[in-house]
C-alpha cells in the first residue's frame, strides 16, 4: 500500500478511507487531525467506530491506539459521543 499503512495503527482498509476522503499523506492526516479525518471517514462509512477515531490519532502520535494516554481517550470518547 501506500504511505500512510507505514505509520501505526493504519491497515489497508483505513489507509483506502483515508484516501477516498482525501487524505493521502502522513503531513496531510497530521494537519487534518484525527477528529475531522474520523469525520470525514464517518461521513463514507457509518460504521465508523470509536477504535477507528483512537487508531488514527495513535497513527498520528506513532503509537499504537492501546497506548494513547487516558486523557486522550477521554477526550476522543466524548468527541464520539457528541457526534454518533
């Protein structure tokens, strides 16, 4: 695949979301952030879960989504309540 399954957390078929919305980089998914590319993807495909918003924003910190901090999980979580 492309660039973006090199980072963690990113398998081919959230690189390919990813991608359909528009997102094709590592600087682009950074500067997008990980609450308007789960948008984005949520928009595309409304299975969209709360592990897919913590696996992109672990993929932009360079770690796995198990290892994201509590308090960003805290934060994505209630970022995912407000939306779904």
């Amino acid at each position: 695949m492309g660039e973006l399954s090199k980072l963690p957390n990113i398998g081919d078929k959230l690189e390919v979301q990813l991608v359909e919305v528009g997102i094709e980089t590592i600087e682009q998914l950074k500067k997008v952030g990980s609450k308007q590319a789960w948008l984005a993807i949520n928009a595309i495909d409304n299975s969209a879960c709360i592990n897919r918003l913590c696996a992109i924003e672990g993929a932009i910190q360079g770690i796995r989504w198990h290892s994201l901090s509590n308090e960003v999980k805290n934060e994505l979580k209630e970022f995912y309540n407000t939306v779904k």
